[in-house]
C-alpha cells in the first residue's frame, strides 16, 4: 500500500463562496475531517485512495488521491445543482427533473433564519401556494396552514406533516375543558418540534404529490427530514435572545369618558358619558397592559461517525414570555438518532425525540379576557383592581354589564397546557441484489396533554369558581413496508415501487369539571360538592390499512412517466364504503436535454435548462371517527310515564350508516425554465382542484330529532397559478447576492351544496356578540364572512323606519371573502466574505378580514367611530311608503350599539398587507481568530422579525385567526376577535462549534 500523505485544499461552492463544516472522509476507512470556517482542510491519504466531500443540502463529489498535494474542490449546493434531490412520498429521493408535478424545498438555513419557533411560521412567505395564519401575539399560540385552498366544506382542510417518514400529528384541540375555541385557542402541536433540529422541508402541494400517503394527504403533505450525523465528532452549541413588544394597538378615542346615554354613572363599565374635561387624568390603560416580552432559546448539538456508523444528538430549551404579563411558553427537547451500516448491502436505524412543552395563557374573545383594556373607560385606573381582602374590585357590583379587570384575568384566570411528546422511528434497509431494495419502517407519536382552566371566584365568569381539567393521551402508530426495484433496457430505465402502510390512530380525553368553591384559595376538583362536578370520557379510535405502488419509466433520463395507484380501507366508514381506489399519472420532459439528444449539439444557447410537466391524480378523504351510529346521552329518559334506557344525545351528531368517501380530483400543469447558466431559474405551475361528495357536516331540522348530522353533498373547485423567480444578480468569489421571488393565487369556490342549502356554517369560527363567523357559499367563495346587515330592498338602497332608522334584516348574508387575491413572498440574500444579510417581504393582496375588535369597541364607547354623537340622516328610503328619508336621528349609545354595530359591513376591512417578515445579519469570525479559541466556527446574528408593516387595515394586525387553527373547513383565519396584539421583535444570537 502507498505511504499516506498530507492532502489540503479548500472546499468552495459553484458561486466561489468558502464551504465551512463540509465532511472530508476517505472512502473505507475511519479516517474523517471537516473543513474550516476558511474552507480549507488537510487529511491523511495515500495515492490511489479515494476522498469523499460531503455537505448537507449540497452535492457529494468524490476525488481521487493522486500525486498532487492539493485540491480544490468545488460543490455546487442543492439550489445550484440541475439534476436536485427531492424527498417526495415515503421518504423517497428523487430527482427533481422526474416529477411530473410541483414540489418545492425549504433549506435548513431558511427555516432557521426567521427565529420562529412555531415550525408551521418558518414556512411564511417562502413558498408558493402556501398561506400561513398566525393565530395571534401570545407565546405558543397555534398557525394555520392551506395549500391551494381548502378541498373540504367541513373537515380538516391542512396538510399532512411527515417527520422522518411517519406521519405525526398537528392538530389544534377545538375546544378543552368545556372552553370554545375562540375562548381559549390552543397550540398547534407543530410547535412541540424544534426548527433548529430540521435538515430540509420538502412541500408536496396537490394530490399528483402526495398520491401513495393515500387520504390523510388530501390537503397536500409537508415531509421534514431531520439532522444527521457525519464525519469526526463535532460539537455545535447557540442561543438567541428575544425582546417583543406589541407591534400595533387600536385605535380609542380620548374625548368621552364614563358613563351612560351622555350621563357619567361612576359604576358604568362603558365610555357613553360626557366629555372629559381639561384637567381630568385619561389613562392609557390599553398601552400601560402591555410590557415587553422576554425570550431565550439555547441549542447544543452532538454528531459524528465513521463510513458504516454516524450519529446525531441534540438538546434544545426554549423560555418565552409574552407581551401580556404571566403569559409563557416553554419547550425542552433532546432527540438522538443513529444510523448503522451492519454489511455493505444491510443498514438499520433509529431515531428518537422527546419534547416536553408548558404554555400559560388566559382568556380571550370577549370583554372579559385579556384584551378587556379596549372596554375599560379611560378616566379610570385598570390598574386598581384588588379589594383590600384580595377579592376582585368590581365597579358595578351585580350588574349584568360588569366585567372582569384584566389585570384579574392575567393573574387570576390561567389556562395551563403541559405535554409530554415522544416520536420514535426505527427502520431496516437491505439489498437482497443490487437493483432491489427491502425497507421496513415502524413509528410512533405518542403524547399526553395536561389543561387545566381557573376561573378564580369573585370573577363575573364564574363568581364563585370554576375549574376544568382535560388530560389527553394521543397516539399515532404507522408501519410501513417498501420493496423498489430499478432495471434499465438500453435507453429506458424502469423503477417500480410496491408497498403496504397500516397507520393506527387513539385519542382519549378525560375531562372533568368542578364549580362553587368551598374553600376559594384551593384549586382542585375536591373543593366542590359532588353535585357540583362533571365527568366525561371521550374515545376516539381510527384505522386506515393501504397498499400501494409507484412506476416509473425513462427513456435516457430525459422524458419520464410515472403511474401511482393506492388502495386504502378505513375503518370510520361503512363496510360497503370503506375501500377506495385512486390513481395518479403524471409526466416531465426536460427540454433542453431532448434538444441536445436530437441535435447532436451541446449548446442550447440562453436556455440552461427547460422542463415541462403535467399531470392527474385523484386522492379520497374518509369520515371523522364514530359518526356512522348516533351516539345515547349520558343520561336516561325518567322524565316520562315509560322511563326506559339511554337516549339520543341531541348535541352531538345523527348517525348515518351509508357515508362515503369524498373525492379530490386534480390537473396541474407546469414548466421549470433557467437561463444564462442557472442565474435565473423560473417555475410557473397552473392547477385545478375539484372535490365532490364532501362529508359535511350540517344542522337538520327538529323534526330528525337532533341538531347535527353528516352527509355526503356538495363539491369545491379550486383554481390557481403559481410562480417562483430565483435570480443571481451577483456572483463574485468575495461578493454574492441572490433574490428569490414567488407568487401565488387561488380562487376557491363552492360548485354545490345538497338540499336546499345556501352556505355552510361554521360554528366554531363565530366572534364576540355572534356578530359574525365563517361560512361558505354556494356559487361563491369558500371563505366567506356571515353576519349581520341592514335591510335593503332590490336596488341595495337602506330600508328605514317610519323615523328614518335603519332595520337589521332577519338573515345573515355574505358580507365579505377572507380569501386573498393573492400572496407573495420577495427574499434576498447578500454575502460579502464573512459577513451576510438577509430579509424578506411577505405580500398580501385583498382578503376581508372582520374587525370584531372595532365592533366591541363600538359598544363600548371607546371606538373612533362613535366620535360623532349628534344627529345624521341615514340614506334610504322608507319601507312603509317608499319616500326618500330626510329624517335626521340622534348618533347616540341606542344607535351605535342596536344599530350601527348589527351593520356587520362596518366592520369588515381590506387584509392585505406588505410587511417585513424578518431581517437577518449574520457575521462569521475568520478561521484566524476561531483557531485561537479552539473553534472551528464562530457565528454572530441580529435579527429583527415584523419590523414594518404597511396595511390600511385599522386594527392591530390582519393576520389573525380568531379561533385558532383548529376549526376545519375555510377555518377562522380573517377574524380579530380580541386576541393578544402580534408582535414585532429583535432576536441577538450566537453559534459556536469545536
């Protein structure tokens, strides 16, 4: 054997920009390095051997050891690379000239670079077709996610979330312990995972996708590869501080102060008195309740390994507090995975994560929850809110207008939610031959939920206590097993993949309820007389088995043709229903390499590279679990003359035996264009969705004997254009600058409904009064807003009273669309040497949002809007006779309340926005001073997240979601409902690596 020697060198990418950490190994042996923060390397090897470079979103590209000393290496990263790697479904890679349908990847850095910890909220504005909905500025509060749309009336309309090929769980708990959703919205469970532990982010947008994960990927899917282990043992450690602060607050006005119809009453919670005068105190007792938020997040890292060993370790702690005082959020996770090559052609390996997250947070949604400030009169101090026997002061002792203080809310008023989460994979890879792959694959996501709601006596929502508990188990087991096969003839390469999925699904929640405290300082279900408490046990089971396949044929790489076939049972649908088969074709053409084939000539002039793609597929969706047979009460009929057992339980849903599954057909089309060498990259997609007999759920008539029932009816088409710019301006060795652009609209329309229905409502998305809630509507928007108008007759003209005051009609109508025009996301990256810059402009435009934060401040006095409290006339005509009105009436309390504030149109506003997502500088010591330390990489960060936000929108932020994300259908994104404000903040950060 040759005699080692010492090979240096310098690792660069395509763009002449130093690759630090990349793993330098020589092929069959334990011999391992990485790069400096210089890029430069040196390793022992003797000629004739070979060097393998390897970096983590960048191509791996092998050296041979010859009689030179140095070498220098060039790797082009994912985004330069043509022929990229995608992870699609199952976890498998493939390249992305093959797919027949859109894709789009999320690198590790720009996950990270946002600081969010909520992993739905690193998605924000990075990929096309993608909207995201934060639910508000408290710490831990849920974010919504659509692709293209909603394909459900009623159901779950957000995609599937796959981490290291098990499908885990997101969901948002509608209601806990009793509490409704825009009460009390919960955390997406999302938010359990920490960013910082994700190597990339793969989005499969429409069914052509998402085909072989069968129905629970109806809505898309999200696959998340974490961090793994390579080369010599490293040890990476960083930390972020966080300050936020509330980033807008309503507008109140400062003219009127307590009181009632122009009187000032001293125990009036509303602001109908006369004005103030010029030496009285206003207190800001809205901007006085907000203070500044406080966040640390720290995360160490462990990895390493040899040619047939790596291995991965992390920790992470996250401490956040809230704008609103004792409101917080907390995660602790630690996550290990190894990979283990046991013989060349058999590899096992297992990965595990333990995530443990502690949320407290307080009421929200009316007057009585923690934005009560808007309802407080300004001539008052909220701040006294104590009597001397630490009982709530209360300014109208038993009247039916008192509220809670919010400063009694945020210390006396906690909700609680504790989990304890553990995601375990394992998996078993062999070879039998060469052109066959075995893969078995078993996971489980198990976690326990601990909530707990106070409602401390003397509160006017519960004077003399209230307490709910809810402890949730949830558990998602998946098995799956995959044999693939590739064979080539000639020019044409074949690949065919087989396999069978069984995903097992429990969720139990005990939830108990307790009120009239018999000792008011002790909380526990125990202080209450038996007669005081409930009990309830909730279980939910569901079972979906599928078996499935993939081929895919080539003719000398350049025109692919892919068929997918899955069958799926499910066990929430009748016997006869419960099968179901869907298929999916798509096709690609790469251009430019046909171009090549058929020419003979390598040159194909300004285009550097061009793909075409189509495709179909179908996808089904099965029935919530437990809705084929009506459910009995927990109580028995002994209130008739026959007493006998168990009756319907008219609150939850009328069974129906025959339900079956709804199905999603999909078009696409798209084109993936890149020119002058790769420095312009252009992907446009067009797509059309269709969804029929949806499984809705709607109310029936009393005569059914119960409210609420499923059906099949109904079908949604949505239509849509997608498009991504990646431009390199600049490409220097010390300089760079790169600006990604894209751009998305989809337009969501309800086709049908059965029966005679209209619309679909939605019960969880109502506001504060039932001013307003989410609906569908036919021959319209899939997001509609429902309220409250004014009554009209067929010219729109304002029906008036004989005194010229406007009439509330007696239905709700269409008042608005949530659903934007369209969305865009601009993001540009600058590396000058060691020091970088990065931001991002996120884009909305159109999209009503109702402003029920405007509305309760109307009815309180405070609103800009009641400033005007002498007379008008309305225009409109009156009813009885048809006569223009000329009658003036008084703008006064009657009017704004009873009149103005149930004309739900004077509170829906144009959402869209231009807002600074997050800015980002970064600085990275030189290899000269990291060597000094020991280091092998040292990394400075500033950044500033919300920092500008241009909107005509009057309230605090038009992104909110009422309700949280876990109301399903068109969901509750579009609604202020008197939310804790979003915030805008400065993250100081710092990586270290040795």
């Amino acid at each position: 054997m040759a005699q080692q020697k010492a090979v240096t060198g310098k690792v660069t990418s395509a763009n002449g920009e130093v690759l630090s950490n990349v793993t330098v190994m020589v092929k069959g042996t334990n011999r391992v390095v990485q790069t400096n923060a210089d890029g430069s390397f040196s390793i022992q090897a003797a000629p004739g051997e070979t060097l393998i470079f390897r970096l983590l979103g960048s191509g791996e590209k092998d050296q041979v050891v010859g009689t030179g000393n140095v070498y220098n290496i060039v790797l082009q990263t994912t985004d330069e690379k043509i022929d990229e790697v995608v992870v699609t479904a199952m976890g498998i890679k493939q390249q992305a000239r093959s797919l027949g349908y859109a894709a789009q990847n999320v690198s590790s850095k720009e996950i990270t670079e946002s600081n969010q910890p909520n992993l739905v909220n690193t998605l924000q504005g990075k990929v096309a077709g993608v909207q995201v909905t934060n639910s508000g500025g408290s710490p831990g509060a849920s974010s919504n996610i659509l692709i293209r749309g909603g394909s459900s009336l009623s159901l779950e309309n957000q995609p599937l979330i796959v981490v290291d090929g098990i499908p885990i769980d997101n969901t948002t708990p509608v209601s806990q312990g009793g509490l409704t959703a825009g009460t009390a919205p919960a955390s997406n469970r999302g938010i359990d995972i920490n960013p910082e532990d994700i190597a990339s982010m793969s989005v499969l947008k429409g069914p052509a996708a998402a085909a072989l994960y069968g129905l629970r990927a109806g809505s898309g899917v999200i696959i998340i590869t974490t961090k793994k282990g390579a080369g010599k043992g490293r040890v990476t450690y960083g930390n972020t501080f966080s300050f936020d602060n509330a980033n807008k607050l309503p507008e109140l006005q400062s003219k009127f102060k307590q009181g009632r119809l122009g009187v000032y009453e001293d125990n009036s919670y509303q602001s109908w008195g006369p004005e103030f005068s010029s030496n009285e105190t206003i207190y800001d007792n809205l901007g006085q309740f907000f203070q500044t938020g406080f966040g640390q997040n720290h995360d160490v890292s462990f990895s390493g390994g040899s040619d047939r060993t790596t291995f991965y370790a992390s920790g992470n702690l996250l401490q956040q507090e809230g704008i609103a005082k004792n409101t917080e959020f907390g995660r602790r996770s630690f996550r290990m995975n190894a990979d283990h090559k046991v013989f060349d052609n058999l590899k096992i390996g297992a990965n595990m994560t333990y995530m443990n997250t502690a949320r407290t947070y307080f009421p929200q949604g009316s007057e009585n929850g923690v934005m009560g400030a808007i309802y407080w009169p300004k001539n008052l101090d909220m701040t006294n809110y104590l009597n001397d026997n630490g009982t709530q002061l209360v300014i109208s002792e038993g009247s039916e207008t008192a509220i809670d203080n919010p400063y009694w809310t945020i210390n006396k008023k906690p909700i609680t939610s504790k989990v304890n989460r553990a995601i375990v994979v394992g998996d078993i890879s062999y070879d039998p031959v060469e052109w066959l792959n075995l893969t078995y694959r078993l996971g489980t996501d198990f976690y326990g939920d601990t909530f707990q709601s106070l409602t401390t006596p003397t509160s006017i929502t519960g004077l003399t206590g209230y307490l709910a508990t809810a402890k949730t188990q949830n558990q998602i087991t998946t098995s799956t097993f995959l044999a693939s096969a590739k064979k080539s003839a000639g020019d044409f390469n074949f690949s065919l993949l087989l396999g069978n999925n069984l995903e097992s699904s429990f969720r139990e929640t005990e939830t108990a309820t307790a009120r009239n405290f018999v000792d008011p300082d002790f909380v526990g279900i125990n202080n209450t007389a038996p007669k005081d408490r409930t009990v309830a046990n909730t279980i939910t089971r569901r079972r979906i088995f599928g078996v499935f396949g993939d081929f895919t044929a080539d003719w000398k790489n350049i025109v692919f043709l892919n068929f997918k076939a899955r069958n799926d049972w499910s066990s929430t649908l009748p016997k006869a229903n419960n099968s179901f088969f869907y298929p999916a074709i798509s096709t690609s053409v790469v251009l430019t390499d046909l171009m090549k084939e058929l020419s003979g000539n390598e040159d194909t002039g300004f285009l550097s590279y061009g793909k075409i793609r189509a495709a179909w597929a179908q996808v089904g969706k099965d029935a919530p679990a437990h809705r084929l047979q009506t459910t009995l009460g927990t109580y028995i009929n002994d209130f008739t003359i026959n007493p006998r057992g168990f009756i319907v339980n008219m609150n939850d849903f009328y069974g129906n035996p025959v339900l079956k599954p709804q199905f999603d057909n999909s078009w696409e089309v798209g084109a993936d264009l890149r020119f002058l060498n790769s420095r312009i990259g252009l992907d446009v997609t067009w797509y059309k969705n269709g969804s029929s007999d949806q499984i809705l759920a709607t109310r029936t008539p009393p005569s059914s004997g119960s409210f609420l029932a499923f059906l099949n009816g109904g079908s949604i088409e949505n239509k849509g254009f997608e498009g991504i710019l990646n431009v390199q301006p600049v490409k220097k060795q010390d300089f760079s600058w790169t600006f990604d652009v894209n751009f998305s609209t989809n337009k969501s329309k309800v086709i049908s409904l059965p029966g005679f229905l209209d619309r679909v409502e939605l019960s969880d998305a109502w506001v504060k009064g039932d001013a307003a809630q989410g609906a569908a509507f036919l021959n319209s928007t899939l997001f509609g807003i429902n309220g409250r108008v004014w009554k009209t007759n067929d010219k729109g003209e304002y029906l008036l009273d004989n005194n010229g005051n406007p009439q509330v009609a007696a239905n709700l109508e269409m008042i608005g669309d949530r659903n934007p025009d369209w969305i865009g996301g601009i993001t540009n990256n600058f590396q000058y040497k060691n020091l970088g810059l990065s931001f991002m402009w996120d884009v909305r435009q159109g999209g009503d949002v109702f402003n029920a934060t405007a509305y309760t401040l109307v009815l309180s006095g405070l609103s800009p809007m009641t400033l005007d409290r002498g007379t008008a006339v309305i225009p409109g005509v009156i009813e009885s006779s048809g006569a223009v009105n000329d009658k003036a009436i008084p703008m006064g309390q009657d009017y704004y309340q009873t009149k103005f504030a149930n004309n739900s149109r004077n509170f829906v506003e144009d959402g869209s926005w231009i807002r600074l997502r997050y800015v980002s500088l970064s600085y990275k010591a030189p290899a000269s001073f990291t060597e000094r330390l020991r280091l092998s990489n040292l990394q400075f960060t500033l950044t500033g997240r919300n920092l500008l936000l241009f909107t005509d929108y009057s309230g605090v932020d038009p992104e909110v979601s009422g309700s949280g994300a876990g109301v399903g259908g068109s969901g509750s994104f579009g609604f202020d409902n008197l939310g804790v404000p979003a915030t805008r903040g400065f993250d100081l950060g710092l990586k270290f690596s040795f």
